[in-house]
C-alpha cells in the first residue's frame, strides 16, 4: 500500500489485487472410497456371492453374518404358564407352546444359488386376502398353504429338506433336550433409570430433591457431551430377546403342546422361535 501526499494530508492510494478465479467445485477431482476411509481397506470375502467388506486396521473382518443353527427348529405360540409335576413330586414352572397349522419348508437355500445353506419354514395359516400376491406365488411354487410367517434356519447341512416338507416337533425335540427360544420381548414403554436399569433412588427425606432423578450424567466442559450408551431412560422391552438352554420337560402329542422349563420372552398369543441349544464343541464347530 503506498501513500501519497495532497495538500498537506496524507491519504491511502486505493489498491485493488489481481482478480482470482475461483475453481468450480464440479472440477476438483473426488476422493475415492478407499481414500476416505484411510483406517480400513477392501477385499473380498473367500466365500462366493458376498460383497466387499471393509476391514479393521488390525486385520480383523467386521462382517455382519447369520446365526448358524445348531439344527432345524419350529415355530410356536405361547400359550401361557403353569405348573407340572414331576413323577418324583417335584414342581417345575413350565412355558405351554402350542403349535398351529404350518411349519412347513418353503424354500431350500444352498451355497450355489444363495450364497449359503438354509431352511426356510412357513408357519401359521392364514386366509388368502391377508397376504400378497408375491407372498402367495412364493408359497404356491413350494406346494404350500398361505402362512403368515416366514424364517430361516441356517444349517451346516441341508440334506434331506426339500420344499413341502411338514416339520414334526416330536421328531425334532425328545424330552430332556435343551432348546434356545427366542421372541419378542413384552413392551413397557419410555421407563426411568430405576425400572429400566435397576439404579437406586435418593434419600425419600432430610431436604433432599432428588428421589428418582437419574443425576450426574458427565462433566462440564470437558468432554462437553454426554458419552453414547450412557444408561439413561428410554423405551424398555419390545426387543428380539433369547432364553438359551431352557429344557424340554413334556411334550404332549395329542393336545399338540410342548412344556418348557421356565420363562419364554413375551406374553400369551406371542410368535416364539424354538431351536436346539447350541453347545459350542458338541453341535457347534468352535471355528
């Protein structure tokens, strides 16, 4: 910036840089995906028809994949509980599922055509205008009645499936087995910290104003938010939930229930998953 003098006074001489061009947006090369994600890097999986995956830094794969059953399971509706005596005299708190028309394979996945290895099995008969007509054709092409639910049950090995095929629970599960059951747990809407978490509530007296108040949920400034996953009230229940290894104590042909030890996810009417335990070692490869 230079000065110049005019009577008497000095002044700033008006200067003006040279016009930049601004570069479009549109003309900048894009980072690839590789480029963004610095950490991780892509490779294919060795199992035919996955995609690119990507993986840690440490080498380790983060894949998200299917349970793979232990064995063929079934479908059933709770029906509620009871007590059962035991020759012995003992009491045993049971679950009573029932068993509607279906279980019936509808589909056979295998590795060449699916990518892997499952059973998919119809359960519960419904009127045909309930479904749609995918669902209907999807269920003609096996032979099948309209069923409402539809799921898989991934095996190690498919022989001796085949679609049409009725699944009898007595040829499945004998009494005394362990099986893995699986529901939708009962909903209890938006609940506190103390119903939801087991947290323990303030003094009730002596001034104090903080009964069930959830308190101190982090500092200040630093790290000025609250960390994810922090135990804080929310919505309780109404999630996929798991009993493992519950035991199979009668199973009743003629009324075409089966008694299960304890207490299932769910309340009466409720769709459950029953399969056979997983036993890492025994039924379950430990790779």
């Amino acid at each position: 910036m230079a000065l110049s003098m005019t009577s008497g006074s000095a002044r700033c001489s008006s200067f003006s840089p040279a016009p930049t061009r601004k570069l479009s947006t549109s003309l900048l090369p894009r980072p690839s995906l590789v480029s963004l994600r610095s950490s991780s890097t892509l490779r294919p999986l060795s199992s035919p028809g996955n995609l690119l995956l990507p993986l840690r830094r440490g080498g380790g794969r983060r894949v998200t994949v299917m349970s793979m059953e232990a064995g063929v399971g079934v479908m059933g509706t709770k029906l509620g509980m009871m007590t059962y005596f035991e020759s012995d005299g003992t009491v045993v708190p049971v679950t009573v599922v029932g068993f509607r028309e279906g279980n019936i394979v509808t589909q056979v996945k295998t590795a060449a055509t699916d990518g892997y290895d499952s059973v998919q099995v119809g359960y519960r008969r419904v009127r045909d205008r309930k479904l749609t007509k995918p669902e209907m054709g999807h269920l003609e092409k096996a032979g099948a009645i309209p069923m409402r639910h539809l799921q898989e049950f991934r095996l190690q090995s498919i022989d001796g499936f085949e679609p049409g095929q009725r699944l009898v629970v007595e040829d499945i599960f004998k009494e005394g087995d362990l099986v893995d059951v699986s529901g939708n747990s009962i909903g209890k809407g938006f609940q506190g910290g103390i119903k939801r978490h087991n947290f323990r509530r303030g003094q009730m007296t002596h001034g104090s104003k903080s009964h069930r108040a959830l308190g101190s949920i982090g500092a200040g400034t630093t790290p000025g938010r609250v960390y994810k996953g922090k135990k804080m009230p929310g919505r309780m229940g109404g999630t996929k939930t798991k009993i493992r290894k519950l035991k199979v104590v009668k199973i009743d042909s003629e009324l075409r229930v089966v008694m299960i030890k304890g207490a299932v996810p769910g309340k009466p009417g409720n769709l459950l998953r029953i399969t056979p335990a997983k036993i890492v070692g025994k039924n379950i490869p430990k790779s």
